[in-house]
C-alpha cells in the first residue's frame, strides 16, 4: 500500500458501518471475559485486551496508532 494511501487509512474516521462496529464491540466483550477466564499472566492479558479494545477503536474512528512518546519532545508545563 503506497504511503499517502496508509496515512489516508489511517486518519480517524470510521471503517466501516454501525452494524459492524456493534458486532465488533459484542464480540470484544466476550473476547475480554476469555481471556479475563484464562491463566495468562496480569501483563500478557492486559497487552492482548489493550491492542484488541485499540482496534476496535480505531475501527471506529477513535484511534490512531501512534508509535513511542520520546520523553525529550513532551512539553514541559
């Protein structure tokens, strides 16, 4: 995928219909409670809900990957 088309992919705006994003949001609820259910460990389940409710967002419109926050270029105020 060419790059000006990516940052086009990613900018916030919804990726599909209600419909969809309903469905979407009922399934990471169960997907939340498996993993909830599971032996993984605190770290690992917390990661794995984290990027899933993450997508779900960005789905949505609501989020834009980001990569790190280098602490030298946070304002100060």
């Amino acid at each position: 995928m060419p790059t000006n088309n990516l940052s086009n992919f990613m900018e916030s705006s919804m990726k599909t219909n209600q419909k969809t994003v309903e469905e979407l949001e009922r399934l990471l609820a169960d997907y939340i409670q498996v993993i909830e259910a599971s032996d993984l460990r605190h770290l690992s389940a917390n990661m794995y809900m984290t990027q899933s409710i993450n997508f779900v967002r960005w789905v949505k419109g609501d989020y834009v990957p980001k990569g790190r926050t280098n602490k030298s270029e946070i304002a100060v105020g």
